[in-house]
C-alpha cells in the first residue's frame, strides 16, 4: 500500500501532465447547467430533448475499465453518474483559453478518456458536459462528451465505508467527516432547519429579531465563567458574552419593544461535556406584559412546531428516557421534587444538612456556597425526570433575575425538562430596581468568595429598572435542545468543533 506522500507525488505528477496539456487545474469557473438534484428531478425531460447539459462535482467513485467508466459525481445536492465510453469523441475543455463571451474555449482532436484515465482521482472535482442517458442498469445518469477540471485534489479522500475513525481527525478533518457521513451532514441540515423553524415560529407571533452587543463590561443574564479580553482602543477589559443579550433585550422592553428575540452566539469558559461547549448557539425571547405562565404556554407550542417541522414527530428517546412533546408538560415543584427523592427540605435545611446528603449519595460538588450546593443536590433529582415537564417555583437564592412569588422565597422561574435536564429557561423577569439591587449584591458576594459563575452586578441596568421596565416574560435555549431532539452529543452537532493545533 503507498504511503500517503506517495500518493501525493503521484497527484503531483499528474497535475503537471495536464499543465503540459495547456489545461488549468484550477480554474476560476466551470460549465454547470443544473444542480445534479434539480438534473435528476426533471431527468425525464432532459432526457426527451436530448439536449447538452453541463453538470459538476467530486469524483466519488470510478468503475469500470477498459473501454467505459462509470464516474460518481456529488455536488452537495445529489449524487450522479457520468458515463465516460473510450469510443465516443471525447474533447477536453482547457480552461486557459476563453471564447469571446468568456467561456472555455474547446480543444478538439485531444485523446479525453486517456488523459481523464491518466490523471482524474477519487477526490476531484470535474465539470462534464453530455446528454441525459438510462444506463443498461436503469441509472439517470449523463452520457460523457466534454469533461474540465475543476480542481485536481492532492490527498486521497478516507475510505468510503468506514471514514474517519479517530475522533479527533474527525472534528479537525470536519470538510472530509462531513463529506463520506450522510447522517452528519443531513444533521447539518436539520439543525439550520431547527433555527429556520424557531425563527419563523417567533416573528409570526409577533417578535421583533434583534442584534445586541457581544462584548459586554460586565456579563449577565446567567451563571458561567466568562472568556476575557482587553480593548485596546479604550484600555479596558471586556467580556464575550454568556447569554443571547439578556440585559440588553430588557432595556429594549423599557424603550417600548413589546416583543423581541436574538439568535446568537454565546461563549462560556467551561468544561467539554455532551451536554456543553465553550461556543454555542442560543435563542432567547422577551415579551412585555406577559408572565411566566404565558411564557410556558408559547413555548411547549414552540418546541412541538420545532419537532414537528424538523424531525416530523413529536415523540424522541434520548439519553435513556422517552417522551411526547405532544403529552401534557406536568409542572414539577423544585423544592417538593427534591424533598420527595432525597429527603432534604432544602428552605429550612443548614449548608451542612446539604453537604451530608451529597456526601451520602455520592455526588461530587464544587465550593460550599448554598447556591451551589442547592443546585447541585438538583441536578441530581432532574436526572429522573422523562418530561416534558416544567421546574417551576426556584429558590431565590438560585434565580437572581426572576421575579418572586409574592410572600415567599421562591421566584417565577419555568424550565423545559426533557430526558433528565433543562432545556431552557425563563422568567417572569425581575423589574422591581431595588430587590435587583440587593440581589446583585448578594452575587457580588459570591463573586468576592471565589465563585468564579456568580453573575457580574450591572448596576447602570438596575438604573435602567429605576426608570422602568413593564411586566416582561423572557426565555431561551441553545442547541442543546436540538442535540437532545437527534439524540447525539452536543459537540457532534457543532459544524466545526474546537480542537487543540497539533
């Protein structure tokens, strides 16, 4: 078997033997008529009328010898077979030398399937021009009298059937992963479907799509580590942001948006997991005079439009458990779903109540502030739970930006669970200045105890809120929901994961 710098040698030999032909392997622009979808589709016709097309593509596959060729062609659309018959007069279209309307000007008399033999390999691309022919195996496919290349390729593809097996090479060889995987890249499709269908689903109840700052002096709207970077023009430290504009899109409710969304990037410092990625996608909504009920009403209509228009169902398995987006979402007391499957009341138990029960069902946790360690004992409990459901009725001490349920310590807070996690997360959304304050105080507390997650104070926000903000619902999620709806790993879904440079 050669080596891969052997392999290599010899594309490089054959790319001088079509430079000695006068033909360019790498022309700015090749004949193409049709997609081969849109080829394929109305075959028929093409095939009556027997007229020229010029189709092109990645050679994917070579069959045959001697007299004829079957040559795959795969155009990001469809698949199609160029037959190339030794017998028949094929021409070679050199793309060096232009016709008066600036298209490639033919060559005749040149020998094309010997040199389409001598220097064409699995892997480049080629442009072919014939007429629409049923093969003797009854294959739509395009009868061969002109052929280009497109771009000559030095490295040969992975082997079809078992492509890349390394996982590594595979997030850091995404173009070929995603070239030999049908699953993963018709899951490329899906997912811009996911977020055509959020989308749509949002501006045609009435939401506004909006843009709003990326770089932030102070991070807010959830708990992460930030990323951290200097701007230079103003000599001062800025954040990437780790919410879909949360604060901003509320100054928008002041300035008397009634409704509006963001679909954006986000960015957390944190751990690789199925469930996490340092870069994301997320949506988040937030609507004036609408409460955390409303809320929950849009978005079990939402998610089933998303499943529906993406996936065609309603019913998913994942993560070992099953549900119906279609049944009835049960709303699940947080402090009552704790209580009932570890035995601690979390509003009157001490920190150390709660340090003994982690310890006792040996569940790691990191720091020893009550949000933590209240969260924490949580997620352990979630994990239980098919869903659909909502978690309503948080601790305050673990929503800062929700508004309370009026006499007690918890606040209007919903979030999706589906598969034992959330999937979103929403609000009747706090806009009583003063409790704001006290409560950005108390994360400031945090933030001073070494609680890298705690959220950033911003206090010219709460100055928004002392000039006011009406009744607002907001909520979000990110593409985790979509990972969890095709039951793969988060980071499988990410068009380009992150890797480590060799």
């Amino acid at each position: 078997m050669a080596s891969l710098e052997e392999i290599r040698e010899g594309r490089l030999n054959k790319l001088e033997i079509l430079r000695a032909q006068g033909i360019n392997p790498y022309p700015a622009k090749v004949p193409r008529d049709f997609s081969n979808a849109d080829f394929k589709k109305d075959f028929e016709n093409f095939e009556k009328g027997a007229q020229d097309v010029s189709l092109a593509g990645r050679v994917m596959a070579i069959r045959g010898q001697g007299a004829i060729l079957f040559v795959v062609l795969f155009d990001g659309t469809d698949k199609i077979q160029a037959i190339f018959k030794k017998d028949e007069q094929i021409e070679i279209s050199p793309m060096t030398v232009l016709g008066a309307e600036g298209m490639p000007k033919t060559v005749i008399g040149q020998d094309g399937f010997q040199l389409f033999t001598d220097t064409v390999d699995i892997g480049d691309f080629i442009s072919v021009t014939g007429h629409a022919l049923t093969s003797k195996t009854g294959e739509q496919s395009l009868l061969t009298k002109t052929w280009i290349m497109a771009s000559k390729s030095l490295l040969p593809l992975p082997e079809k059937f078992h492509g890349l097996q390394d996982v590594d090479e595979r997030y850091r060889k995404r173009y070929l992963d995603l070239l030999m995987n049908d699953e993963l890249r018709d899951l490329m499709v899906k997912k811009s479907k996911f977020w055509d269908a959020t989308r749509e689903f949002l501006k045609h109840e009435g939401f506004l799509e909006v843009e709003t700052p990326t770089l932030e002096v102070t991070t807010g709207g959830a708990e992460a580590e930030p990323f951290k970077t200097h701007l230079n023009d103003l000599d001062m430290d800025v954040y990437l942001r780790i919410s879909v504009g949360e604060l901003w899109q509320k100054r928008l409710m002041a300035g008397g948006f009634p409704k509006t969304f963001e679909i954006g990037r986000a960015y957390r410092n944190e751990g690789t997991s199925p469930e996490h990625a340092q870069e994301f996608t997320n949506m988040e909504f937030y609507w004036a005079y609408a409460d955390y009920h409303d809320g929950m009403t849009l978005v079990q209509n939402l998610y089933r439009t998303i499943a529906q228009t993406v996936f065609g169902t309603t019913k998913f398995t994942t993560r070992g458990h099953s549900f119906d987006l279609s049944d009835e979402w049960k709303e699940i007391d947080y402090s009552e779903e704790v209580k009932k499957q570890t035995g601690v009341d979390i509003s009157i138990a001490t920190d150390e109540d709660i340090v003994e029960k982690l310890q006792e069902l040996h569940i790691k946790y990191d720091g020893t502030n009550r949000e933590r360690l209240i969260d924490t004992l949580w997620k352990y409990c979630r994990k239980n739970i098919s869903g659909p459901a909502f978690v309503i009725n948080h601790p305050t001490i673990v929503a800062p930006l929700a508004k309370s349920n009026f006499g007690t310590k918890t606040v209007q807070r919903f979030q999706p669970i589906l598969a034992g996690s959330e999937i979103g997360n929403g609000y009747s959304e706090l806009n009583d200045p003063i409790d704001q304050k006290d409560r950005f105080d108390t994360q400031q507390d945090l933030l001073d105890g070494g609680d890298k997650e705690a959220m950033m104070p911003d206090m010219e926000f709460v100055e928004m809120l002392e000039y006011g903000m009406p009744p607002t619902c907001g909520f979000g999620f990110g593409e985790r929901l979509f990972a969890f709806l095709a039951d793969k790993p988060l980071r499988d879904l990410q068009t380009f994961p992150l890797t480590r440079p060799k």
